[in-house]
C-alpha cells in the first residue's frame, strides 16, 4: 500500500489555539534561541506585552511603565485604562480578541492582529493578568495557556492598570537567559519613540525629552559627530541624522508605530532615496549615492495606518501605502526630506559646508579604491566559483519568505582541522562555514583600500555581502569560532577589531558573536558531560561519581564532528559582542590595538585573573 493512500479524514486534526501556537512557536515569534541574541523569542514576548501597554500611552493614559526581570520571571505594570474586567481571560485566551480592529481606537497601534498577548500566554508555564479599573479588580492565571484560575476582587484601592507576569516555558526556550543588555536597549527604543513615557526596568529610568536625537546622541560618540545632529519632526514623521567622522558604512534605526525594523523596508529604502536626491539638489551637483550616505548615522520613524509588515516579528515593513487619504510611503518621505531637509542646510550653512566636504572626500577615497575595489571584485567573483573558504548554506537572512531566515549563520574558524569538524556536523540549510588561513591582519587605523587589498577580508566582505549595505547582509548571526588558547584568543580580537574598524553596526545591531567550546569531557560507560569551565568540570565528576574518564580538549580541531554537533545544534552556546555605550570604538581600538604597549601591559597586570579566581566566582 503506498503512503499517499493512507492519506484520510484522520490525518487531518484541527488544534485550537494554544495548540497551534505551541507547536509552531517560530510562524508567532521567529526563532526560539536561549537569550543569546537580541531577536530570541524570550524578548519577543516581553516586547508583545510592552507594546500593549505602550498603546495605552499612546491613548493617552498611563506615563509610567514598570519593568521587572528576576531569573526567568517577567512582570510589566502599567497605569493606562485596565483591560475591561469582563474580558480579562478573552484578551489573553482568545484569537482575534482585541480592540486593535477597531481601526478608529487604534489607528497606528503596533500589534494589529489580536495574537501578541494570546503566544506569550501559550509559550509560558505560567501566565497572570490583573486588570484593575474602576476601583474594582479581575484577575486570571494560565499555564501554557490553559485557565487554572479565575478571580473578581469587588474592591481595591488600587491604581487603575493592568499587570501581566509570566515565565516563559523551558522546554521551548531551552537553557534561556535574559541578557539585560538587550532587554534595556528595547526599553531605551520605547522611550525615544514616546516622548514624555517614562520605564522603570529593575529600578532604572528611562525617559527621552528629545526623542530620535537622543538615540543618536546616546548611542554614539558626541565627538565622532562631524556636524550637529539634523532633528526634522512631522504630523507621522520623524527624522535624526549627522555623519561620523570615523565610520566606513551607513547607520539607519528605523521605525514604524513604534515597532523597530531592523531589517529597514520602504520607509528606509524612502530615506535613503531622499536624502541623496535633497542633497544633489541643494548643492546642484550629481554626487554618487554613495558618497552622499558613506559615514552617515541617521534614525527614521514613521507612522503607517494599518501596516503591513513582511513577517510575523515585524522587522521589515512592507506597506507601500501611509493609509487614508495620504500618499505612498515614498512620496510621503521624499516630500517631507525634501522640504525640511533643505530648510536646514539653507539655515545652517556651517552643516551644509562639512557635510559638503565629507562628500568630497568620500569620492577622492571612492576614486582612488576604483582600480583595486574592480580587481578585488573579480577576484573575489572568481575565488566564489571555487571558493575553499567558504562552505556556504542553503537559507539567508535575505530569504524572507522562509521560516529559518533569523538562524542563518556564518561560522568563522581557524584552518582546516576546526572547518572540517564544523563543515561535518552543521545543519547544511542554516549553517555556513568560512574558514581562515593563519593570523588575519591587524587593521586598525588603516584605511579600507586594506579590505581590498588583503584577500582574506575581501572573501569574508563578499561572503556577508555587506560591502554596499547593511541591508543586503547575507547571516544574521555571525560566529567566530576559534580555539579557545592565545591564540585563537588574539585571532578573536583581530576580528573584531575588523568589524568594529569597517562594519561597526555589525555590532552595534547584535550580529556578532563569540562560540563557546567546551574545555572538557567528562564521562563514564553511562553519560557524557560536556563542561565549560573548571567549576562546571567539578560538578560534573560529583554527579557521576566513581573515577570517569576526564578529556581535556585544546582545539576545535580534536572535538570529533559527530561531537561537534552537540555544540552548534540546539544547546549552542554562544556569547554576544556587545558595545559599552560610554565607549568610543576609536578610544577602544587605540587602547587594544594601537601602540601603547606599556599601558596594555599594566592593565593586563592589574586585571589579571588565576584560574582558582574564577572557580570562586562561579
């Protein structure tokens, strides 16, 4: 009997909606992850509930937010109306529940489509809502979205609001931990967006009075800043932009309704668009696209009715259209940028002239990396035909329509031994490999004619695909995968050193990150145990008690692909590349990389650490 004519009335099941929500978590949340990255399901879910409240302050109602993250509890508090208290488990338990449908209520609401609160409710093994209103309270409690109980307080002289507090599940979100980085740097979002709004996160506030300008003035080095920073605002539109005076590449935050797009849309590709066809006019000169934006830092933030977004995380806008009687999202930015944006230079002429002379610079350096950026394309171009160092996978973070995008990552290992062992046991559809000769160059104060001219960095530039845009980046996740000796330590730094000197916003936008290997193995005939770190070896001999068999492992290249495996499938260990927001990349990379010998010695005295240290630590 063939298997097709198996196919019946039985094989089709309908499953309700925690059902579905649960077993197809990634169509709701993107990817799962363990809090490693900034785009893990753990912030997905405090971001639906936040952006529930933050509709309310955008209603009007509720200038206070309090944020609380202990272990792997999460509560959000707000102060806006409260949920109606006869619908407090329909909210949070029921599809295409919500008063986002009335587009009057919630013209330019961030979650349109009544399922935020309703996944984090199914995702989570426990779940409570408190709505509080009209001196009176209701309260539900859920565990994987199945109501355990249900209570009416009559009375309360409570402030009116609403309270959510969940854990997320652990057999979906595997060894998760929230990085308080990440979730701090989406609350600091929330704020620049919404003027006046104030977040309390663990006790810290956050407030914007500027909005945009804040962002950019926040996130980067005033003294980096070639000329003030452009602050434009509009009835639906707000614009920040300067130019670095140290940056290689383009910089764009960009927004829709408060929900930040990562991955740009027709709002970004508008704003690129319109500034360089605003400047070409104000100076009355042709410049390339690409001098005009090289350098520039700018934010963008637009409101759309009823948007359309390219998926379900809503990281890229779709919508061509602002909605009602207003016009595409092109026009709108290109008319509002062409208006605006030429008042100011006309009115800052000491902005028009810097600005002016960045661009002209940026085509001398254009002009002279001409001959060798050819050479170094066709090199590169023949190298991707036959290209050894890079083993490449089937999904890119391009790939919108597909389910894994968000997983697609680029391993970076040290010869051959480690790119073999990676090249054996990774997932071929998401997992690429590009492997490197030796020591890469030491690049910092060098100028980018060097990414050109060395052949290593010129392949891994084509294989990220970064060279014009951020935008057209081919991982989402980019891993350097070294051993874990000096040397596989200095080969790290050479690498970020790399990024922070060519492609900065790599890791400005979370895309960059360390793989952790295991030190040792420790095993006996029944269970393997893979440790991390000698207090974590200790532990693992007390559990298997006896004398097991204790396996030290110096290279990547010694772990068996079969073993491999475990380290990059599911239980992946991977440790963010984070930027201190106090520190200049310029200031870190002179101190690091530069040639102040002396003063690195006697930092690394002073902060020197003896293995029994660490072990105390743990």
């Amino acid at each position: 009997m063939s298997q097709n004519s198996q196919y019946s009335e039985e094989n089709i099941r309908t499953l309700d909606w925690r059902e579905h929500i649960r077993t197809r978590p990634g169509m709701y949340i993107g990817k799962l992850g363990d809090g490693s990255s900034a785009d893990d399901g753990i912030y997905i879910l405090v971001k639906e509930v936040l952006d529930n409240s933050i509709d309310e302050f955008v209603m009007g109602v509720g200038k206070t937010i309090e944020v609380s993250i202990q272990g792997t509890k999460v509560i959000v508090r707000d102060y806006g109306r409260g949920i109606p208290l006869g619908k407090v488990v329909d909210v949070v338990s029921k599809m295409n529940t919500g008063a986002k449908y009335d587009s009057k209520a919630f013209k330019k609401s961030v979650g349109l489509n009544g399922v935020g609160t309703k996944a984090v409710n199914a995702l989570s093994t426990y779940f409570r809502v408190e709505s509080t209103r009209d001196g009176k309270s209701s309260a539900a409690e859920f565990a994987t979205g199945v109501l355990k109980d249900k209570e009416f307080l009559e009375e309360t002289s409570r402030r009116r609001g609403t309270k959510v507090t969940f854990v997320p599940d652990e057999t979906i979100f595997k060894n998760f931990k929230f990085r308080m980085e990440y979730v701090a740097k989406m609350l600091r979002n929330y704020v620049y967006l919404n003027p006046g709004l104030t977040i309390i996160f663990n006790g810290e506030k956050f407030f914007s009075e500027n909005g945009l300008k804040d962002l950019l003035e926040d996130n980067n080095n005033q003294e980096d800043m070639l000329y003030p920073i452009i602050h434009l605002k509009g009835d639906d539109i707000e614009v920040a932009m300067t130019h670095s005076k140290t940056q290689y590449s383009e910089e764009y935050h960009s927004f829709v309704n408060g929900q930040h797009t990562t991955q740009g849309g027709t709002h970004q590709s508008a704003f690129r668009e319109a500034i360089v066809k605003t400047i070409r006019d104000f100076y009355g000169k042709n410049y390339e696209a690409s001098d005009i934006r090289k350098s520039i830092i700018s934010a963008i933030s637009i409101k759309v009715m009823e948007p359309v977004f390219e998926s379900q995380t809503k990281t890229k806008l779709g919508s061509t259209d602002m909605g009602g009687d207003l016009p595409t999202v092109r026009t709108y930015v290109n008319d509002f940028i062409g208006k605006y944006l030429d008042n100011y230079l006309h009115k800052n002429p000491e902005t028009a002239e810097k600005l002016q002379r960045k661009i002209l610079q940026a085509e001398r350096e254009r002009k002279e990396l001409s001959g060798i950026r050819k050479l170094a394309k066709e090199r590169a171009k023949k190298a991707s035909l036959h290209n050894k160092k890079l083993r490449d996978c089937r999904i890119h973070l391009g790939d919108v329509k597909k389910d894994r995008r968000l997983e697609s990552t680029l391993f970076i290992t040290e010869g051959d031994s480690a790119s073999g062992s990676i090249t054996k046991s990774r997932d071929v559809n998401t997992q690429a490999v590009f492997s490197l000769r030796g020591k890469p160059l030491n690049s910092y104060a060098m100028s980018k004619k060097i990414v050109y001219e060395n052949e290593e960095f010129n392949l891994l530039q084509a294989a990220l695909n970064i060279e014009e845009s951020m935008e057209d980046l081919r991982y989402n996740n980019i891993v350097i995968a070294t051993d874990a000796d000096v040397d596989g330590m200095h080969i790290r730094l050479l690498l970020i050193t790399f990024f922070l000197q060519f492609f900065p916003e790599l890791i400005k936008e979370g895309h960059l990150y360390i793989l952790q290997t295991p030190l040792f193995r420790v095993r006996n005939k029944k269970e393997t145990i893979y440790c991390y770190s000698e207090a974590e070896k200790l532990t693992a001999i007390e559990k298997l008690s006896g004398k097991p068999e204790i396996t030290r492992f110096k290279g990547l290249g010694e772990i068996s692909p079969d073993e491999f495996k475990h380290f990059i499938g599911d239980d992946i260990r991977l440790d963010p590349v984070m930027l201190d927001r106090e520190t200049s990349i310029e200031e870190l990379l002179q101190f690091y990389m530069g040639k102040n010998t002396p003063n690195r010695q006697e930092f690394i005295i002073n902060n020197l650490k003896v293995e029994l240290d660490l072990i105390e630590e743990k």
